[in-house]
C-alpha cells in the first residue's frame, strides 16, 4: 500500500497547515496560484511534451515526475511517499498529530475524483473540554456554536468552537441549559459578538480532527455533556 498526504497538486502554506485545490472543467484538480510562503507539492504526472499520461499508472506516473522535481528546495517539491503497512501507517500518523493520510493503488491510472482506487482516511480524537459559552443559532431559541476551552498552566483558555453534533431536538434543550447558567464574566480572555458567556461548570465530549497551529480545534463535533467534576478529565496544554 503507497500512503501519501493528498491525491493531486495541493498548495500549502507551511506555517498554517492549508491547503487549496481548483478544478479545471475536465474535473482535473489544479493547484491555485502559488503565494509567498506556500509550497506546490507534486504527486503525479497527467501531461508530459502535449502527451497524455493519464491512462498510465500511478507508479509510473511518478517516476516521470520524479527527474523533474525530485531534490528541488523551492516553492515546488516532490510529495513524500511512504510505501508500508497501511493500518500501521495510520496508527503512526494519528500519533504524531496529523489529520490522516491518502491510501493509493499504485497499478491504478488516473481517474478524477474519488473511488476505491484511493482512499483519504482521517484522524479522529475525542477528548474533554469545558463549555464557556455559545453563539446563539439563526433559529430562534436554538444553539449555534459551543464556545470551548482546556487547561494550560491550570487557567482555562479558549481553543474554538464546535458547532455541530445535536439535533434539532437537542440544540434546544443545550441553549436552554446554557442560558440557565449564563454570566457577564467569561471563564477565559475572549471577546466575541453574540457570544453569551456561561459558568465553567459543564464539560462537552468533543471529537475533532486536528489543531491549528494557534491551537484551536479543527472540525469538531459534539459527542455529549456532563458536569465539571474536577480538572482530571479536561484537555490540558501543558505537554505543547
């Protein structure tokens, strides 16, 4: 199993972690415009000298790319490979932090969009965090957006929010619980619009992909709630 980052041309900014993709009306992906500070990081081959290389597989594909790109130190390098165990792989990745990894089939020519050629497998993690406030919904007397912080040096601090995981049903009876506990004085620095600003007596279960590099959570859905116990449970900073 070939295990990569991403399938096509992305361009990443290295100190955020981003990338962006465009489509071409062929539904090729095209790397956008290259900034200061990104990098163009190549996986394939699709065109060489008005010749086209996409019946080819992906093994070979690269190959061709590789004399072209290979050792470059620019705004334009060869993506890393790694051929190994994939479940393996993927533990190891989950562990040092990154949002997942590209499975490929290397005998496989190219193909746009997604099917069981490749596979984009993600990281999830689910860990504690203390409820400090919410952004109310568009819908009247219904939840919007948790507000949400961790432990560092033992004072809570804000690390984003989470706006999805309740139904209809249960962003009801959340805005409702919040409002009950509401306060004019937030538990962590943060001055946000709408936001109301609650007691840090409730925990949310959080699961969530990855962290920014400012360390705010990265697409995180609601799993449940419960009581502020003691600070044992809650996510703690400290070790970054």
């Amino acid at each position: 199993m070939r295990t990569e980052k991403e399938d096509e041309p992305e361009v990443r900014h290295p100190s955020r972690g981003e990338t962006k993709h465009t489509q071409d009306d062929e539904g090729q992906q095209e790397a956008a415009p290259v900034g200061r500070g990104s990098l163009l990081e190549m996986r394939h081959l699709a065109h060489s000298a008005r010749c086209d290389l996409r019946r080819l597989p992906l093994r070979e594909r690269r190959r061709l790319l590789e004399p072209l790109v290979a050792g470059r130190e620019g705004a334009v390098r060869l993506s890393e490979e790694v051929q190994a165990d994939g479940d393996e792989f993927f533990r190891v990745a989950c562990e040092h932090g990154l949002e997942g990894i590209i499975a490929k089939h290397v005998e496989k020519p190219y193909r746009s969009g997604r099917g069981e050629w490749w596979q984009k497998i993600t990281c999830t993690r689910r860990n504690s965090f203390v409820i400090v406030g919410f952004e109310p919904s568009t819908v009247p007397g219904h939840l919007g957006r948790l507000l949400l912080a961790a432990l560092r040096g033992g004072e809570l601090v804000y690390v984003g929010g989470c706006g999805t995981g309740w139904s209809h049903e249960l962003s009801r009876e959340l805005r409702n619980l919040l409002e009950s506990i509401a306060t004019k004085t937030p538990a962590v620095n943060l001055r946000r619009k709408n936001a109301v600003f609650t007691e840090p007596v409730l925990i949310a279960e959080v699961e969530y992909r990855a962290w920014t590099d400012d360390w705010k959570l990265r697409h995180a859905s609601f799993k449940g709630i419960r009581e502020r116990e003691d600070e044992a449970s809650i996510y703690d900073l400290r070790p970054y």
